[in-house]
C-alpha cells in the first residue's frame, strides 16, 4: 500500500447496497443548493471526491477523462465552515479515492462525512500532512490580532491515539457549574453574524442529559476561537469537564478531572485567585484539555504572537482578566438576544477572528506556494495509481505534463511580484490564509484586519489600521471575493486613507477564478498591479 494513504481492509463495492445505511450514519444536512455532479457506481471510470474545489481541480489535471471527480465544498463556498449536504454524504459512498487537505483547515463535519461513509477499500489521503514527502514546506499559523484584552479560546492538545481516537473523533467540553453575580455566556459568532452558544449559565446546568445545552465539541489536537460576555462585574468560576467520542456509538471516555476556571470581571484579578495565581490579562490563551496526559489546564502565549510560546499552566493557578475596557453594549439582532437586551452593557472577551475558524499549529493553505501544490500533485499521482494501475501511464504523462505548467506558473508569480517595489510588498486582508505566499514570493503580510463579531469596532481600532496603512504607505487592502460583504471596516478605512480595494483569492474558486493557475496568476497580477507605482 501507498504509505501516504490509508485504506480500510474490508473488500470492495458492498457500499453500493449499503447506500441508505452508511447515509443514516453520515453528520449531514438537508439543501436546496444548486445541483452539482453525482459520481455513480457504472461509469467505468474512478470515482474520485475531494473535499475543496481547489484540490478537485488538481486532480482533474492529473487523472483527466480516466477520473470522476466532485468536491464538497461548492466554488465560492467557505471550507472553514461548509456544512455538508446528502449529496455530499451519496457521492462519498461512491468514492473510490478520497482527498482532504486537512491540517484542520475542513469544516469537520465535512471530515466525518468522508470517513463516516467512504467504503472500506476506498483510498483516503490528507494531503497538507502528507505533503512533506515530496519536500513540502509547512510553517506555522501565527496569529496576532493585538486585542486590548486577552483572547480566550479553547483547545483540545493531544491525538488521543492511545484511546482509539481518529480524526474523526470528538473531545467534548461540557460546562457542568459556574459562580458569579451575573450570568456567563460562551459562544461563537459564524461568518454571516450567525451564533452558536456553547455555554450558558443563565439557565442552569442538566446533567440528566449530559449537559449537553453547555457542550463544546472539538477535533484532537485543534482550537477554536470564542467569546465571552459576563453581565455583571464580580468574580465567576466555571467549571469545566472533558470526554473523547472515539466515534458515534462508543460510550464517551472521560478525560481526567473536572477543572474550574476563575475570571476576575471588573475586579483586581490579584485579588481574585489563588494567592501567586498567573493573570491571564494579554495574549492568547486556551481552556485546553490535554488528551494524551487527560489533564486540563490552560495554554498560554502571553505574547500573542503564534503557538510556538505557549506554556502550559494548572486551570486553579490562573485568573482570567476581564477588565472594565472591556465593557461594550449587546449588539441588535435577534442571534445576541440570549445574553439581553440590545444596547444593555456586558462585559465581553472578543472572540478576535469573524467566523467558525477551528484549526491546529500548522497553517493549513500551503498552496498558496505553488511548489507546495507540486507536492499534492506528486501524491495524487501516486495515488491515481495505486487505485488504478491500468491507467498509470495516463496518470504519469498528465502529472508530468501539468508540473511543468506549474513550473511555469512558479516562474510567473515570482517575476510578477519580483516587479513590485521591495518597499511597497505589504499585504493586508481579512483573512489569515496567505503566510505561503509571503513566505515563498518576498511579502510582508501587513496584518489581516477582522471585524470584532460582537460590536462595531471601536475608534481606537480604526485608528490602528488608519495607522497601519499610512506608516507603511500601504498601497492597496485585499479583500477575497466571497468575504467582501464581510469587510466593511476594512473596505470604509481604506477609502478614508485613499487606500485601494483589490481582490485577491484565499481558499476557493468563483465564475472569475476558475482553476489553480487562474487562481495563482490572477494574484500575482493583482499584487502587481495594485501595489506597484
């Protein structure tokens, strides 16, 4: 077997029978969307799903009319927070080969989807992990958002291998108590200004059903941005306790002791905890259970600067700081109306980045550096082949073929860019998907700019970014197509500063954008041309 795919063991094509059985188990939902293709169990060809467009057109270029391909995601669609359909769950069962990027960059009820209903002898490969084989470079996701409090998030440490868990697998985090004057809310705010609120104590704790109206599941080894609002000033604790679910009919596994958290709102945080207790007051930090040891604590970058710094620190050792600038009004809208009133004041942690954003240590969009995307070809040619022998030669001359396209297109980007003055190669956007292209083609990633999902920004906000793009002369802001309702500060700022509005293109395709070199050279021109003289 290939080693960079895995295969289940069990032969071959009992899924076309077992269609409305493999369906019931799938984590899906109903859609009116637009019809897409259906792969099919009679076409002679090899059916071939994907989870992104991006990674269905690079397949396509290598297995040509010998392949069947679809992805899950739809072009123009956000695979940070696509939720799959039943088509999607059908066209899976009929997959012969599957491939994800992963790397946490998939929604994962699109991950639970592929392995929830992908036969046994499918071929199922994650490309971005699998990747450094042919020499891909993968750096790390470096998040810095300099919020004026701390950022607290949540955070699952550890595979779980030892417990049987797979990347399919759940670690839940159930809030089973909490203190305090007023009432605390956990939540996160989706891409549209939808919510989804993970703990809320204003009415109580139901352990008769598990908790699980105060239950946030997670991935292994992944963490998710939240926010948190507090409706009195005081001291609250919460209390915190961790299961995995290997899977969907396994009994969860208890992950060590509960563990309760101190947050001191509008109060002297030292006087709130333990005496020598460390005040989480800047930074990032995560409520973490650790998986592998089953212990909780809390993960901490007191500098904010990425994950490469993060101490580990006992959950009872630490007060979390709310301070009294961290007051703001609830926004209108009905998906705010759990936590009060529009316009009453409360006491908020701001989640920092718009928009279901799970992920791991590894930025995830490494082909944004077209070699990194040679790597993925090279393994979805080894593993075409593998799947179908009887094509491989197809398979080698189409690979072969589009890598010295790709080469070329390596050649172009580079030149492109090269043409831009050095003082003039600064990026920003409202999306932290463009390290790879920094990194490989002489960028400077400026900043990306995200919209407080709770409030409007605030003028101290404004005048950072108004800052940022007059002390380094910034040229142009670049705003992804299918994100552009979103970036409305972003777009009202650079219009004051006299600042350009570009598009450049992130994780999917549109009727513009119809390919991976499209895609490529169409950034590389609008770099050029919006950041040059």
């Amino acid at each position: 077997m290939n080693p960079t795919s895995h295969q289940h063991s069990a032969p071959g094509r009992v899924r076309r029978t077992a269609l409305l059985a493999l369906l019931a188990a799938a984590p899906v939902v109903l859609s009116g969307c637009v019809s897409r293709p259906l792969l099919a169990a009679d076409s002679g060809r090899l059916q071939v799903i994907t989870t992104t467009g991006i990674l269905r057109d690079l397949v396509s270029q290598v297995g040509g009319d010998a392949v069947d391909v679809v992805s899950v995601v739809p072009d123009s669609a956000d695979p940070h927070s696509y939720e799959p359909t039943l088509r999607d769950a059908r066209n899976t069962v009929y997959a012969d080969v599957a491939f994800s990027n992963y790397a946490l960059l998939e929604e994962h009820n699109v991950i639970k989807t592929l392995d929830a209903n992908l036969a046994p002898d499918a071929i199922e490969v994650s490309l971005a992990e699998e990747a450094v084989k042919y020499a891909a470079e993968l750096i790390p996701l470096v998040e810095n958002v300099n919020l004026d409090t701390v950022w607290l998030g949540m955070r699952a440490e550890g595979q779980g291998r030892q417990l049987g868990a797979t990347r399919a697998s759940e670690v839940l985090l159930k809030a089973t108590a909490a203190t305090g004057p007023g009432d605390v809310f956990a939540y996160l705010t989706g891409s549209i200004g939808d919510t989804d609120v993970y703990f809320d104590s204003s009415d109580g704790f139901d352990a008769s059903d598990g908790f699980a109206d105060d239950t946030a599941t997670l991935p292994a080894d992944a963490h998710t941005h939240l926010s948190w609002a507090f409706t009195e000033p005081g001291v609250y604790t919460l209390t915190l306790q961790a299961q995995l679910q290997v899977d969907d009919i396994s009994r969860p596994i208890d992950l060590g002791k509960p563990a309760t958290y101190t947050f001191a709102v509008g109060v002297d945080p030292l006087e709130a905890g333990a005496p020598g207790a460390t005040v989480l007051d800047e930074g990032h930090a995560d409520l973490t259970v650790d998986v592998d040891r089953r212990a909780m604590g809390v993960q901490y970058d007191p500098s904010g600067g990425g994950e490469h710094a993060q101490q580990w620190l006992e959950a009872e050792r630490v007060v979390v700081d709310v301070p009294n600038k961290a007051i703001t009004e609830i926004p209108a809208g009905r998906q705010y109306s759990f936590i009060g009133r529009a316009g009453d004041r409360v006491y908020q942690l701001a989640q920092a980045v718009l928009g279901k954003h799970v992920h791991g240590e590894i930025d995830p969009h490494l082909w944004q550096n077209v070699r990194n995307a040679m790597a993925y070809v090279k393994l979805i040619r080894d593993t075409l082949t593998e799947a179908d022998p009887s094509h491989a030669a197809e398979f080698r001359a189409s690979a072969d073929a589009y890598l010295a396209e790709l080469e070329r297109t390596d050649d172009y980007v580079r030149s492109t860019i090269g043409r831009i003055p050095e003082g003039n190669r600064y990026l920003v956007t409202t999306h932290d998907a463009f390290g790879y292209l920094a990194e490989a083609y002489g960028v400077r990633i400026a900043g990306f700019v995200t919209p407080n999902p709770a409030t409007e920004p605030s003028l101290a906000d404004r005048r950072k970014l108004s800052q940022t793009l007059r002390s380094l002369r910034v040229r142009a802001v670049f705003l992804e197509p299918n994100l552009r309702s979103r970036a409305s500060t972003l777009s009202e700022v650079a219009g004051e500063q006299g600042v350009q509005v570009c598009s450049i293109y992130g994780d999917t395709f549109d009727d513009r954008v119809r390919s991976y070199v499209e895609m490529v050279r169409f950034n590389a021109d609008s770099l050029r041309r919006c950041l040059s003289p």
